[in-house]
C-alpha cells in the first residue's frame, strides 16, 4: 500500500466509529426507550473518547505528513490538508471535554423532548446551563486570535466567517425584510381570508396517512429508499449514519399538514445531497459536504424553490387527494395558495419563505449573548419571547411553542443557526443558475444539475469558492429577494 493508501484506511476506520456514534445518536432521538437515557450517554461519551484518541494521534499526523510528501494529484493534496486543519481542531479540545460534552449533550436532548412536550423550562434550565458552560469552554479554546468563543464555535459549521461579518449580513436582511413581510401580509390578506373557511386544510390527517405521504413525496423529488429511511421524531432532522444509510425524519401534527409536508421535503433536500457524494471518498474529511450553509442550501432548494411550487403540485397532488379524505374540498390552488401563506409564525421550521430568516435571526442573537455571558439560561424565555415581539409582533403563549422548539442547543450545536440564513440566500442562487442552464424542467434534471456542480465536488473547495464555480458569482442576498417579490409580490 502507499502512504496515501495507509491514510485512506486509518480515516474510514475511524470513521466507522463515529457512524456507530451516529447511529446511537439517531436511535435516542427516535427509538430508544427512555429507561436507557443514563446508559446510552454513557455509552456515546466512551465512544467519543475513542474517536477523539484516533482524530489526535500521532500516528495519524504521522501518516498525513507521509502522504504529504508522496502527493500525486490535486485530491491528494487537499484530502492531506484537510486531514492536518481537522488534526489541529481536534487537538484543541481535550478528550476530557469531549466527554463531558458529549454526556451533557446526550442527556439535555433528552431532557429537552420531554420539556418541550411539557412545556416546562424549569426542567431543561440546569442541562442547557452545563451545555452553555461547556461550549463557551470549547468555543474558546477554538478561538482565532483576537477572536471570541463564539467565532470559535461559528468556525465549525462555516469556515471563514466570523461573529462580525454574520452580524453585518442579518442586519442587512433586517433593513429589508420587515417591511417587504408586511407588504406580502397585506395583500394576502383577501386570500388568507378565504382560506380560513376551506375547513378541509384543518384536516383531520390521520398519522399513518401523513407517514406514507411524506415518503411518496421523498421518493418523488428523488430520495433512494434502499439506502434510506424515513422516520418520527420531536425535531425533524437528517443523519447519515455511513454510505448507503442515510436517515431523515418528520413530526406529525394531525391538525394540520404543511409541517410535516415540507419539514419532509427540507430533510429529503440534505439526504439527497449526503446520497449524492462520491462514495469512493466515504469516510474521509474530503468526501463529506462541503460547509453547513451548502447543506442548507440543498434543503431549501427542494423544500421550497421546488415543494412550493405549482408545477410540483401539479404532479403530486393527487397524493395528497387520494390520502386524506377532507381534501374533497380543497382544491389545487387552495392547497398552493395555503402554502405560500405569509404570516407571523411561532415555530421556524413550519415558518414561510420570507419570514423564515427572522426566526434565525433571533437565534443568531441570542445564541451569541449566551454564549458571550450577555444572558444568562434562566433569562432565555424572556429573551425569546421580547424578541419575538419585536421582531415579528406576537409572543408564544408557552415556551413550548418559544425558546424549547428547537433541538439545536440540546445537542450543543452553537453556531450552526446562521447557516440557515445563508443556505436560503444560496439555495436561490444556485436554483437561478439552474435555471439559466436549461435544468429545472424536471425534478431529475434539477438534482443531475445539482450532483454535477455540488454534491460530487465534496469538500474539494470552500464555500465562496464552490458557489462562483456554480454560479458564476460570489454568494450573493439578490435572487433570494427578488425570488420573494416575484413569488409573493408579482
């Protein structure tokens, strides 16, 4: 074997161990009978012990530096850079943190579920405190010089972006957005009315009915179910768990359909993406995605630039007919038209188009001032709710429906709100693109296009860098508006 060929094996092999992780991490969040709670974080905080053991070793660094000097194509070289970047991040963090955020993490998201079905803060309070604690630890010590824990944690999920260029793009968007929400809400207004009296998009829709909908509709925008599952669980999310096993899931509400629908069709987006990378670099840092901002990218693309358009429902909507009999009285354009309601939502991830980056705004912010020391846990409920005030005009009635909606901080994920927002500016990019290259005449030839200019590219580049070659331009906030005024608007 060469170098190249020794460090390939050591990077799947270890691999194999976070897809155990994975896989644990999938299980408590759908199957797991809660009288396993202690054990399995126990169990995952051993395994990232060892993953954590395998991502610093010297052995590794040993064969990355012998790979190195024997590099023979431009894949080699960037696989050995990106192995020596995650090498340096993983040696900032010691295994004792690891550990305990691991363990921490396992238990708050568990604590979390069962809060959020509660309504109860007062419950979660004391595992989202270690949490915090823990990742202003983390961010810290992943801080770039002169920089603060929060651009450390940031630093994961977008690389190059710091707390002050993210500030600058939300307010941005803030300058523009309020008052464009207001005008799509006003002259909705008429056919918000209406839709308020079609007494079938109340439903009842059945669980079991809504389950084998949505996994028509996966399987519609191209979603490979022998390599794939989909699933319930509090908080629609995706996971791959290795190549070839890739896991989405939904929440059901029998009252009302849109949620599960198109939390679906977001989830589907990021699984096509993960079923689309080249699997002869599985397992390596250079055959995963390229940031958390083209992942999100991916999944507002379909959920929305496709799912809420007419032509989709053209096709699929005796799908939704033939499984719901209140449908009778709904028609094609009602069910359109009730998509693409704008209002003032509480929850983000059943909010609309031109709403949604508000949502991510508040939690940009908030998420920032906890971790900084700016607020403290037990003042979150009442942050949230005045911002949502502020923000959008409404207060949640419950923190249920408020600051515990999310699995994100549960699950230590500090810094990976923001690349919502950019995903959904990429996400019209790259569909404009698309669009100008003759490729969004059918679901099939959208996601070839999108295979071709981004899932296969891997990590091979950057964010800014993978979107110019896309789209000829540099990420941009211009399609992503003009997209809303012409939708919403004309």
């Amino acid at each position: 074997m060469t170098a190249y060929q020794d460090l390939l094996k050591y990077l799947q092999e270890t691999d194999h161990l976070f897809s155990a992780g994975r896989l644990l991490q999938w299980d408590q969040e759908t199957y797991m009978p809660s009288g396993g709670e202690a054990t399995r974080a126990e169990v995952l905080s051993t395994l990232a012990k060892m993953m954590h053991s395998r991502a610093t070793s010297a052995q590794l660094a040993d064969l990355a530096g012998q790979a190195q000097a024997l590099a023979a194509s431009g894949d080699e070289t960037r696989q050995i850079e990106l192995v020596h970047r995650d090498l340096e991040r993983a040696r900032k963090v010691p295994s004792r943190l690891v550990e305990e955020m691991t363990r921490a993490t396992s238990l708050a998201q568990q604590t979390w579920s069962r809060a959020k079905k509660d309504r109860d803060f007062k419950a979660f309070q004391p595992f989202l405190e270690t949490v915090v604690k823990l990742k202003r630890e983390e961010g810290s010590l992943l801080a770039p010089v002169g920089g603060t824990a929060y651009d450390g944690l940031l630093s994961d999920y977008e690389r190059g972006m710091n707390t002050a260029e993210w500030t600058t793009l939300f307010d941005e968007l803030e300058a523009e957005l309020p008052a464009l929400v207001s005008e799509i809400v006003n002259q909705q207004k008429p056919t918000n009315q209406r839709l308020d009296g079609v007494s079938g998009l109340k439903g009842p829709f059945p669980k079991d009915a809504q389950l084998e909908v949505c996994r028509k509709l996966a399987a519609a925008l191209g979603y490979d179910f022998q390599r794939g599952r989909l699933d319930v669980s509090a908080h629609p999310f995706s996971e791959t768990v290795h190549a070839g096993d890739s896991r989405i899931t939904t929440r059901l509400d029998e009252s009302e359909l849109t949620g599960s629908v198109y939390s679906t069709l977001h989830e589907t987006g990021h699984a096509l993406y993960e079923q689309g990378l080249p699997e002869d670099l599985a397992g390596t840092p250079l055959g995963i995605y390229c940031s958390m901002s083209v992942h999100e990218s991916q999944s507002r693309l379909w959920e929305n630039l496709v799912g809420r358009s007419e032509a989709f429902w053209q096709e699929q909507w005796s799908v939704l007919q033939s499984a719901f009999p209140c449908f009778a009285s709904v028609s094609q354009a009602d069910w359109l038209a009730h998509s693409h309601r704008v209002a003032p939502t509480f929850v983000r991830t059943e909010s609309d188009e031109a709403t949604y980056n508000l949502h991510v705004l508040i939690r940009f912010r908030l998420e920032k001032a906890l971790v900084l020391g700016d607020l403290e846990v037990a003042d979150l409920p009442g942050a949230w709710n005045e911002a949502y005030q502020k923000m959008l005009g409404i207060t949640p009635p419950h923190d249920g429906l408020g600051c515990l909606q999310d699995v994100h901080w549960s699950a230590g994920l500090f810094g990976y709100f923001p690349t919502y927002t950019l995903g959904n500016l990429l996400s019209t990019q790259l569909y404009h693109a698309a669009e100008k290259a003759g490729s969004t005449s059918d679901r099939p030839t959208l996601l070839n296009w999108l295979r071709q200019n981004i899932h296969t590219k891997a990590r091979r580049f950057e964010t800014p860098e993978l979107i110019l070659q896309a789209t000829g331009e540099k990420p941009t906030a211009k399609y992503f508006l003009v997209h809303l005024r012409k939708r919403y608007l004309g």
